[in-house]
C-alpha cells in the first residue's frame, strides 16, 4: 500500500492517521488471510508440486487440502499473528513516512519530490519491518505447521512465542530470525511501488484515460502489483526460507537462504512458488486499504465541506440581521 495515494495533511490529528491505517489494514488481512496460508504452505512444503501455469493448481490443491484436513476456517489460521504483524506494520510504516516528510524534510503538503519520498519511504518500513518483526516469525511458525489435527494448534500465539524462545535455550533471538531478509524484502517492495504507482497514476492522469480517480487508482494499483509482485516473488522466497532455517536453528542468512532455496526440486522456478497468491494478496489487500482509505477521506472532506456551508450559511444570516438593525437605526 502507497502512502503517496493519499494527502493527510495537518488537517487530519494524529490519532485519525493512526485508526484510519490500522482499520484498512486490518480489514484488508482478514480478506486475505487465507491466501497467505496457502502461499507459505506451497512455499514449504516440496509436495506441493504441479507444472501448471503459475502453480495455479498449487493453489486450487493447497487450500482444498486445507479444508479437508483441517475445515474451512482454518485457513485462516495463525490470523492473530498476520493480524499483529499487517496492522502495525502499516501503521509504523505510514505514519513514518508522513512523519518524515513534514519534519525531517519540512514538507507538509506532501509534494512528490524523488529524494524526500524515497529516504521517507525507506524510513517508514524499515521502523514497520523491524517492529513486527516479531510477530512475523511467529505467523510463519504458526502457517508452516503440518497438516492435519493437531493439539499444538489449539495453543494461543503467546504461548509459541514462549516456546520459540525455549527452544531456542531462552534466547529471544530466535524471534528477530529472517530480519536482514524481511528489511530487504519490505523495502524493495514498497520502494517499487511508490514510484511505480506514481508514475502510472500521472500518466493517467495527464492523459485522462479514465473518469473516476478511484477507477484510475484501482488500475494503478493492480498493474503497480503485477509489476512488482514479479520483481520481489524471489525475496519473499528468500524471505520464508529464512525465518523457517531460523527457527529450525540453522544458518538464517540472505545467502544460506538463498542457496537453501535454489536447492529444492525445481531448481530456479522454485522462486516463483506460491506467486499466485503472493499476487492476490497483494492486489486484495492494496484495494482494500485503498476502497477504504478513499471513503473515509472523502467523508472527511465532505464533513469539511458541510461544517464550512454551515458556517457561511451562519455569518450570512448574521451580517443580514446586523444589516436590518443598522436600517432600523437610521
């Protein structure tokens, strides 16, 4: 999701900044929670293997065997933790990145200027990134558990993260595993998509191809995720595989995952395992956040709006009624 996409400027307090990113990005995790499962299931696991296209059938086959093991609101399990880890990390991510703008580069109106919205945006998922880090590991424990029924999956998130670090002979360590891969991933990611989705709203824009902004921004935003879903697939690959070597107690690196990824059978393409729902869930909870976003800006503006007519409405029949005593004066 791009903050660029909205102007929250001085008008809007710090708390509604804050409700507005961590409802849309709850919102857009509960919608599509079940896509994640599905994707770091076929990520994990070398059974789930077809030649098709995509992998869609990886998909079809991944949440169907979900269902039928497990019931169908299992697939979205581990939810708790996606919802921990999406919520504020969009919330750190973009208030930094407003942050940023109007303190550290003086910017209050939110002027597209390629350096300040760069050094911005890094900021702001990097702070994200390394806050939720946390609850990241313990979404992935939680979503490469083994099919199947299982007591362990009726133990809270907490209590995992207890165990993690129990595991792991009381070092909390083990919870910032696959870090170095996450900071890389999110940062690609979301520095891709703010130049991207900026260039092709102004284009767009400058040549009126559609009517509706919010019609321009959906398209935006799903070309944006095509793009650059296809550019980060691989550090998401990356990315798994390492939280997972970490907690498993092995070397947890970009370059160990790396090679550990390269091994599996497939060889390059397994990169692009799980990219279908990777995409999805990308193109699922961007249009989410932004659907929401845009109604409440607007209701915003409205409520602006209204409370300005009122006003005028108010200093009219004043200035009439102080013009009706100065007649009656005379």
């Amino acid at each position: 999701m791009l903050p660029q996409r909205f102007d929250f400027d001085s008008t809007h307090s710090h708390l509604e900044k804050i409700y507005y990113f961590l409802a849309s990005a709850g919102l857009g995790e509960i919608i599509s929670a079940p896509l994640e499962r599905a994707k770091i299931q076929i990520q994990t696991k070398p059974q789930i293997y077809t030649k098709s296209f995509l992998g869609y059938r990886e998909v079809d086959l991944t949440v169907r065997e979900i269902a039928k093991s497990e019931g169908f609101l299992r697939l979205f399990y581990g939810l708790k933790g996606s919802l921990d880890k999406q919520m504020f990390f969009n919330c750190f991510r973009f208030y930094g990145y407003y942050y940023s703008l109007d303190y550290l580069f003086k910017n209050p109106d939110h002027e597209f200027r390629q350096i300040p919205a760069l050094v911005s945006c890094i900021l702001g998922t990097s702070l994200g990134t390394i806050a939720t880090q946390t609850s990241d590991v313990v979404r992935i424990r939680m979503q490469t558990e083994s099919l199947g029924a299982d007591n362990d999956k009726l133990v809270g998130s907490r209590k995992k993260v207890s165990k993690l670090v129990e595991g792991n002979k009381g070092k909390s360590g083990i919870l910032f595993s696959g870090l170095k891969a996450n900071l890389l991933l999110q940062n690609v990611h979301a520095v891709s998509e703010l130049f991207l989705f900026f260039k092709l709203k102004t284009w767009f824009d400058k040549w009126k191809i559609f009517r509706s902004n919010y019609t321009t921004n959906t398209v935006s935003i799903v070309l944006t995720n095509t793009l650059t879903t296809l550019l980060v697939a691989p550090l998401d690959a990356i990315h798994t595989q390492s939280v997972v070597r970490g907690i498993q107690g092995e070397a947890s690196g970009i370059a160990a995952s790396f090679k550990a990824v390269l091994k599996q059978d497939g060889g390059a393409k397994t990169f692009y395992r799980g990219y279908l729902p990777f995409f999805y869930k990308t193109v699922a909870m961007n249009l989410t956040i932004a659907t929401f976003l845009q109604y409440y800006y607007d209701k915003f503006i409205r409520e602006i709006m209204y409370e300005e007519l009122i006003q005028n409405e108010r200093d009219y029949y004043r200035q009439l009624q102080n013009e009706k005593y100065e007649v009656k004066g005379k």
